[in-house]
C-alpha cells in the first residue's frame, strides 16, 4: 500500500474557525521535532552501521517523520499565516543539538536503543490520536491521524528489530524495564521545552522550565483515557511485560490521573 503524501490532504477542507489556540502552538512545536527526522537517522544509522537489514528502513522511516513534520507545519501556516516556519526551524536546530558523532546508541546497546525508539513512536502514535479526537477542525484531524496510524506502523517496525537484537545481545527483561523507564522520564526533555520555545516563545530569552511547562500544560491536557491505555500497552509490550492484565490497569489509571492534575495545575499557574 503506498504511503500517504501531502496531496491525499483535503487542505481546502480547512476551517480556520475551528482552530483552537493552544493545540495550535503545540502542532508548530511538533512541526519542529518531526521535520528534524534527518539528523535523527544519521544518528540510527551511526548507531546501526553494518546491518543491512535496518538501514533502509531507517531512510524509510525518516523520510516518513520529515513529512509529518511538512504537514504540520503547513496546517499552521493556515492557522497562522504569519508563522515562519523556516525560520522556526532554524532555531530549534541551532540550539537543540542531536549526537550526530556518536557510532554507539547513547542507551548503552543497539537492543537498548530499539527499546527506547518503541517508546517514542509509543509515545507519538497516542499523542496523534489524541490530538486528532481533541481538535474540532477537520483538516488538522485527518493529519494527526495519518500520523498516529504511522507512528504506530514505526512502533512495529523497530518492535521487530529489537526483539533480533534482544535475542542477539541476550538483553534481559529488566535492563529492557529500565531503558524503557528511562526514556519516558526524558519526555520533558530539552527537545519539546526548545521546540515549543523556537515556535512559539522567541524572541524572548529561553527558559526551559517555562517551556517545558507551557508545552505540557497543552498537551497532557488533550489526553483521554483510551490514549493513555493504547500507551501503556505498547510500552509494556516493549520492555517485555504483559501489555494488558492488572498492571496496565493500573498504569493506566494512575497515568490519566497524573496527566490531568499536571494539566490542571499548571493552567491555574498560567503555564
């Protein structure tokens, strides 16, 4: 099945009325981080040299992440006609900067790796559907669901992988628990506080706890109960433990509970 292109979008379908302000500034900030998936494969590809196998789904999977990013970023062109995108780009990568040098995964293995890459497209994928269930303007809709079905066909595809190199570098259960562990902790990293910040903030001085913050107050507060469920689910599966049973229940539970305090708390403190 050929893959989507910006021309399957019904771009004149768009309603400029139905445009929400805050989902608005988080679609420029993931605009940013999709359209950078370039570098990211000179890492992977650094990190994988040598097995024929991955590589050119690594190209594949780029080249996919980069037109996510061009559909973002045009939606918000028609929110914002006066948002430069280029130029927003620019300075998320002149101040976030990826280990392009590396020749080994910073996660310590290439099946770590492939564990923390399961997390993000984990990650990506609920946060496209969520997006796409939050936003009332059809146009910005279809994308995020385009992308969420992406994400999720990624999730797949480096699931695949890792579980050759679990079996190549005999990667326990809970060295894979703790990888995953880590990368989740890393969401509020440096990437979305910079993203958000080079789309929306600037010109002003950048605060990465005032970034930080004013991303994850829009964007925890799209979350809904099946997203954080579908999550947890892919993410146990990921690190090895049963994707659904009691644990995931509670996972879950306390997940959507602790995303829309956050939320909460940080609309009251005017993130």
């Amino acid at each position: 099945m050929a893959h989507w292109t910006l021309d399957d979008i019904d771009w004149i379908a768009f309603r400029p009325d139905k445009v929400d302000p805050d989902l608005l500034r988080i679609a420029k900030a993931a605009a940013l981080v999709e359209h950078n998936g370039a570098d990211y494969a000179v890492y992977l590809n650094n990190v994988f040299a040598g097995d024929a196998a991955i590589g050119p789904a690594i190209d594949a999977w780029a080249l996919e992440e980069v037109q996510h990013g061009a559909a973002l970023a045009r939606w918000a062109k028609l929110a914002d006609p006066s948002w430069n995108f280029d130029a927003a780009f620019r300075r998320f990568t002149d101040g976030y900067k990826l280990p392009l040098d590396a020749t080994a995964s910073v996660r310590g293995s290439r099946a770590g790796e492939l564990v923390a890459r399961c997390i993000v497209e984990t990650g990506t994928s609920s946060y496209y559907a969520a997006l796409a269930d939050a936003s009332d303007e059809p146009v910005f809709r279809q994308i995020c669901r385009k992308i969420a079905a992406d994400e999720l066909r990624h999730y797949k595809l480096f699931y695949d992988h890792m579980r050759r190199y679990q079996l190549a570098e005999n990667t326990g259960r809970w060295r894979r628990v703790a990888t995953g562990i880590g990368r989740i902790a890393e969401s509020e990293d440096d990437e979305l506080a910079y993203a958000y910040y080079a789309a929306n903030l600037w010109p002003d001085a950048y605060d990465r706890r005032t970034s930080a913050r004013a991303y994850a107050r829009r964007a925890y507060s799209v979350y809904r109960r099946p997203h954080v469920e579908r999550g947890i689910g892919m993410a146990l599966k990921a690190v090895g433990l049963r994707p659904q049973g009691a644990l995931h229940r509670v996972l879950a539970a306390v997940a959507t509970w602790a995303m829309a305090l956050r939320a909460r708390s940080l609309a009251r403190a005017g993130a």
